[in-house]
C-alpha cells in the first residue's frame, strides 16, 4: 500500500495507521472518505492561521488548497487543521495588545499538540500576521518535522492623491486628526483606501520582515514570501511547498539541519538590510531557543551592526513589499549579500539543496530604486542597533533605518510613564516637551503584560510634528511601522527590578545608536538606594487566565521572551519517539 519512496516504519504516523491495533484509528479515518491508500501514506499536517479576525490571515484557507494538492502530487495525505492568530493591528492601542505576544507561544503550543496529538510526519505551515510566522516557525523547529513555511503574503497599497498609502500612514493620521491638521472627512476617505486587498501589512513592519526571514532561515522556498496575497501565482507556491515537503521526508531532512547557527545569521542580516522591524530581536532568539541554539539580542545587533542597509522599504524608507517582489524579492537581496560575503552559502534549505545552490539560479539583479546595489549602500550598517548600559544591562535595541547620523543621538531629561495609556493620554494632551525622554515602563513581557507595542503613541507623535524632536524609551515594544527614536527591549524589565523601574522625571537618559549606548546619569548608590525603596511589580488587573500565565511563564526580551526551557533541555524528539 505504501510509496515504496517513504519506510513508514519510522514515521510517526505508523502510530494510528499500521497493524491490527489501529483498526479503530482507521475506521476514522475511512468515515472522512480516506482510501485505504491514502490511510497508508505520510500524513502531513497543513497548518493555517486562517481566520476572519484581520486581511492578513482571510486568504489563507484558499492557499491551504493549493499546498494540499502539492502533497498528494508528492505521495503524502494532507491533513489540513487551523490555530488562532492575534492581529497586532486590530489589537493595537487598547487591552487587546496584551494578548499577542502571547499568541506567538500558543500558536506554536497548538500546532505542537495537534502533530503531536494525531501523530503526523510533516508540517507544512501557513501565517499571514506579526506573531503568527514566528510561532508557526517555532512549532516547527520544536518538533524537528520536515517542514516547509509559506507566507500568506502582503496586501496591496492602497492609493490616495496619486500616492501608495498603507496603514502606517492612518495611525498616523490619527495624530495629525489630533492635532487639527486633518479633518474628519479626509480620515474618512484615508481609512477606507489604504487596505484595498487580503494579506498582511504592505511595508518592512513585522510580518514581511519575519517573511523574508523564513526564505533567509531556509524553511521556505526562496521568493515564495513576495508575491502579495491576491496574486494568483500564490498558488503555484503553496503547491510547491506541499511537493518540497515530501521530498525532505524522503531525504530525511528535519527542521533542525534548515535552522542552525548559520542560517540564523543570514536571517538577521536579512533583516538589517532590508529596515526591518525591531521584534525579529525577538523571535529569532526564539527560533534559536527551540533548536537549543544560544542566539540572543546582541547576537542578532552584532551581526546587524556591521550589516549594510540597501533596500528602499517603508517606513524608513519609500517601497512596499509588493515593489520588492517586483525587482526579484528576497534572493536578489541575499544575491548582493552574498557579493560581499556576508551570507553562509553551505545552508540546507527547504528545497533540499543549499542556499548557494540555489542562489546560483536566481537571474535578478539590483535594480538601484527598490534594492540597492550592496557596492553603493543607503547606508553603511544596518537599520537595527542594539544598545547597553546602566540602563539596559541586558540589551535593548532601536530602529534606525532612514534615520540621519545626528538624529541617532539624544540626550534629555526623562518624561515617566507608569503604562502606554499615561503616555499616550499626555501625548493627545501635548503634555510633553521637546527635548525630553519619554519613558514608558511596565510594559515587558511579565509586568504588562504582554510586551505591548506602542505603535498608537509613537504614531500621535509623528502625526503631532514631534517625531524628531522627542525620544521614547520602554521595556514594551514597537511595531515595525514605528518611526522616531524608539528604544524597545529595554531589559530587564520593571516587573523584574531593571534600571528603567527606578527611574525619576528629570532624570537625564542618553541614547546614542552610534556607539550603542543607553545610559542614564544616576550613580551607582543612589540606584542601589531607588531599589531599596521599589515597591515590586506593579499590580495589573490580569489575576488569572491566559495572560497571568504567560506572565508567570515568560523570561526575558534578550533572549526571545520565551515560556519553556527549550531544545537544551529536551529529553526526546518527537520524530523519534
């Protein structure tokens, strides 16, 4: 019955249909119209993030059918199955943001136990949203499954006076409608253009540049994260990724021999290339965790610091993701890093085949609007620095792209914030001043909870004029689309006694993304002196549920604010058992 390609004796899927014992297992499978060979197959589990919560995850259902067809062209049996996704953009500026950080470790806890659970071979994984690509990657390198990820891909931009709009531009908007520049009727017209189309969020923000990270990692198909969503050719990529899957079963080719050290690397100068958002900090240490793999924060900004940043992407810069894809995507991009020799060529991919070996098949070249030829950089490190000192021992990191070299240094006194609603209230009330460090603290991972971003703040300010005249620091942090000088990661955190708990208005804080530095002047005894005076975590309303868990479960930003011990501490591999 079975391909003579796959030994199903080593499969996990052999646990519920091979020998009498599972006659039971089968009859289930028979009542959803399974032939007695496709019972016999590899099962694949065909994860989707599908829902009706945002654009970004509404296309989903429909690209699941194409990689469905690609695994039974392949000799597999898909089995398609659904997990949550928190949408940050919806979820923005109010309670709900609580919930999606939180969401990334739940998504990858879900699809661990749905595998784990109906015992399949295989993942092939779909997300479409911020925390969604990162949790389902997750999923995969926990369970070291043959496994292949597909981007759901970026909406279109909308148009508006000649000009391409995408949601950054109505956050900020909403500061400029604040501040009596913009009248009800253009915020009308505004938020009824900018998402024309199904797919994620159209600029270098959080989920196309945890995309591009996927093609870099190599657990997808290179160029498969570029075409927008309702482009047809998405299609041609979901059954690619279901016929590529069979083939690493086959190979034997495990999530773990895709994302290693290496690959890491190539994924972090991919996103400081290309401007990308400050949470890849975030989830690449994840990645890392799952794989027991030590790669923290200063991992990821040391490799970004010494990193050119040559594509022209929103918001530091002009294009959308839909314009990359236009000029060649994500391998023309890896081409130029690989000119320099800043990319490990000897990586396994999703294809089966290292990333050389297939990067020497990539025809595009700069086009010198969209990508820039890496010889002729916009500038000449990346647009993501990590900052240390007296005020963030354990890191913290700041976006810089687009950014000239003098406004990456500021010094000013401290303006304290106990939450993002204080901060975002005196924002509204213009109750701040050039000059000043605003310090929204509080916000971590833990003491949010939730590790919030703080997109509705920093893009009142923008809206207001002030984004260049203002700082903002937090232990929360920023959506891909923030611009200004916005420190996030700040750590440890305040519900963990860091520095920025003790902090005082008028205390005078220098960040300088230059040299890396995030300090405040407070000698060391009047610090000792603030922390023995500190009440402890400020108390939140979240006593009980899924948020009060992951506050109890949740470590540091620095090394991904993860929830478990990790591939370091396993004592199995689900492939094996």
């Amino acid at each position: 019955m079975m391909n003579q390609r796959f030994e199903k004796s080593r499969l996990p899927s052999r646990h519920v249909t091979e020998g009498p014992a599972r006659a039971p297992h089968r009859s289930y499978f028979y009542a959803m119209g399974l032939t007695e060979e496709e019972i016999h197959r590899p099962w694949i589990g065909v994860a989707t993030c599908w829902n009706e919560a945002a654009p970004c995850n509404i296309a989903l259902n429909r690209q699941a059918q194409a990689v469905k067809l690609g695994v039974k062209s392949g000799g597999g049996t898909p089995r398609e199955f659904t997990t949550i996704t928190v949408t940050d953009g919806i979820a923005m500026g109010h309670e709900g943001m609580r919930s999606s950080l939180a969401s990334r470790d739940a998504i990858a806890d879900t699809v661990e136990l749905t595998m784990r659970g109906h015992c399949y071979d295989a993942l092939v994984g779909l997300a479409g949203c911020d925390k969604s690509l990162p949790g389902m990657m997750m999923a995969m390198v926990r369970l070291n499954v043959p496994s292949v990820f597909i981007y759901g891909g970026s909406i279109l931009p909308g148009r508006l006076n000649g000009q391409d709009v995408t949601v950054q531009d109505v956050f900020e908007a909403v500061g400029k409608h604040q501040a009596g520049s913009l009248s009800d009727a253009e915020l009308a017209i505004l938020e009824r253009v900018a998402c024309p189309s199904a797919g994620a969020c159209g600029a270098q923000y959080t989920a196309n540049t945890m995309a591009c990270v996927s093609e870099a990692l190599g657990l997808a198909l290179l160029n498969s994260s570029g075409a927008p969503a309702p482009y047809e050719s998405r299609d041609q990529y979901g059954m690619a990724s279901g016929e590529a899957v069979m083939r690493l079963i086959e190979k034997n080719i495990r999530a773990r021999d895709v994302v290693t050290r290496k690959s890491l690397e190539n994924a972090a100068r991919v996103v400081a290339c290309t401007g990308g958002s400050t949470n890849a900090a975030l989830h690449l240490p994840a990645i890392a965790h799952e794989a027991g793999i030590a790669f923290d924060l200063f991992d990821v900004t040391d490799i970004m610091r010494d990193t050119p940043y040559f594509v022209n992407l929103r918001p530091g810069g002009e294009y959308v993701a839909k314009d990359m894809y236009e000029v060649g995507g994500v391998p023309v991009v890896m081409k130029e890093l690989a000119k320099a020799g800043l990319l490990h060529l000897d990586c396994i991919t999703a294809s089966g085949r290292t990333l050389g070996e297939e990067l020497e098949e990539i025809r595009g070249e700069a086009d010198g609007r969209v990508i820039h030829p890496i010889a002729a950089p916009i500038t000449a490190t990346g647009g993501v620095v990590g900052l240390r000192g007296n005020l963030a021992p354990d890191g913290a990191i700041v976006k810089v792209a687009g950014m000239k070299p003098e406004e990456q240094v500021f010094t000013g006194p401290a303006r304290v914030f106990e939450c993002e609603e204080e901060a975002f209230e005196a924002v509204r009330k213009r109750a701040y001043k050039a000059g000043e460090v605003i310090v929204i603290r509080n916000e971590g991972p833990s003491g949010g909870p939730g590790m919030r971003e703080m997109l509705a703040t920093t893009a009142a300010i923008s809206g207001q004029g002030m984004g260049k005249k203002v700082a903002l620091i937090t232990d929360g942090r920023f959506s891909g689309a923030t611009r200004g000088f916005c420190v996030g990661h700040v750590g440890p955190e305040a519900a963990h006694g860091g520095p920025i708990a003790l902090l005082r208005d008028g205390d005078v804080i220098t960040i300088n993304a230059i040299t890396g530095e995030l300090s405040v002047a407070v000698d060391e005894d009047e610090m000792t002196r603030r922390k023995a005076e500190w009440k402890g975590p400020r108390e939140t309303i979240y006593a009980t549920g899924a948020v009060w868990k992951f506050a109890r479960l949740v470590g540091g930003a620095r090394w991904g604010a993860v929830t478990h011990p990790g591939a370091a501490a396993e004592r199995h591999i689900y492939m094996d058992l």
